[in-house]
C-alpha cells in the first residue's frame, strides 16, 4: 500500500483512551441526515483531496475508486467525469438518493440479495455504484478489490472499538499498489466527545501495518 503523508506539524495528543467507549449506533447516524445535522458534508469538496488529486491519481485511467462512508461527498462525481469507477457505501438512503439528485444523475436500485434490506444504487452509466447499507456488512456483497480509497472522514466516525474491523476491511479491499489517503482530524480528544473522532499517527500505522 502506497501512502500520501504530509507533515503539517501536527500535535499529538497522548491522551487518546478519553473516547475508546464512545458508540453512536447507525439509528443515530441516519438521524443526522433526517435533521439536518451534516456538517460533515462539504459542498465544495474536500481541500485535501482538490490539493493531492494529480498525486492520488498519477496519470492512471480507468481505476476503481472506493468510498468507506461516503454520504453524498461531491468527490465521487470527480472521479466518475475522470473515466473511473466509483463504489460507495452509506448508510443513509437519504443521503444516497441526495447525491445522485444534486449531481443531476438518473440511477436505478435494486436490492442486495447477500444483505438482507440493503439496496444498491447505480447511476445509468454504471460508473457510480453507491451501497445503501452497514460497512460492516459490505463484505459479503463482493464488491471486489479497489485500485483507490479516498477515506474522506470515515476512521474518524466509526465507533473507536470498530477501527480494528474497520481497517481489516480496508485491507481486504486493496489491489497490490493501491493508493490510500486519508483525512483526520487533529485536536485534543479530552474537549470534544466526537464523533469526528480524533486518531493518532501511531494508531493508524497499527491498524495498517500489514
């Protein structure tokens, strides 16, 4: 696995146990999108993302790009007008169907025969395909193995007890050369109950140490 690092001169806080028993159920994530509460979301797309892009991509056509929590990132239409395949996984139907409404995209949906109550949304050219379901879940849909991963806010809201599935999922998903990039967030984890959840630089290398 490639990685794109950069050194802001981040801070690390030593004190990152504070938050290990903090859950939000996915009830309370589909809520968020019911009431509106999606700061998270960036209209404009993601600055880091827009800054490493040329990097991300390295000139390579045709990849297959992966979105852990996507919600309705404007990102993915950037890779799919680039010629690459998108799939992502929400849990939020609400948010899926935003997606493909705000991009100005038809889509079809059918249902996951693998995941009980899942669906899968296509768009009609086939490029994007969007997983309405638990990331947990995900696996036993073989969705196959993944040339990207712009994880654009994902680690940082799963439960802190999930990061260990969370990141052997990511691993399963990776071709040989796979580029990885990741967006966290710095701050000090005793002021703020997350999510976002703050992780540090020694904890992402364990979870993808292999």
């Amino acid at each position: 696995m490639d990685a794109i690092r950069t050194s802001l001169d981040i801070k690390e806080y030593p004190d990152t146990e504070v938050q290990k028993n903090r859950v939000l159920t996915l009830e309370e994530w589909q809520e968020k999108w019911v009431e509106r509460k999606i700061t998270f979301h960036q209209e404009q797309g993601h600055q880091l993302l827009k800054k490493y892009l040329d990097t991300f991509l390295k000139g390579e056509s045709g990849l297959r790009v992966f979105f852990p929590l996507c919600g309705k990132a404007v990102e993915m239409k950037w890779f799919a007008d680039r010629g690459h395949s998108v799939v992502g996984v929400e849990i939020s139907e609400l948010g899926i169907r935003e997606f493909f409404m705000e991009q100005n995209l038809t889509y079809s949906e059918e249902p996951i025969t693998e995941i009980p109550g899942a669906k899968v949304f296509k768009s009609s050219l086939g490029n994007i395909s969007l997983y309405c379901c638990s990331l947990f879940d995900l696996p036993r849909a073989n969705i196959g193995k993944f040339d990207r991963i712009w994880d654009r806010g994902a680690l940082v809201a799963i439960n802190p007890g999930d990061r260990k599935r969370y990141a052997d999922i990511m691993l399963s998903l990776m071709r040989k050369g796979v580029q990885y990039l990741l967006s966290v967030l710095s701050y000090d984890p005793t002021k703020h109950g997350g999510p976002p959840f703050y992780v540090s630089d020694a904890e992402i290398e364990k979870l993808f140490e292999k």
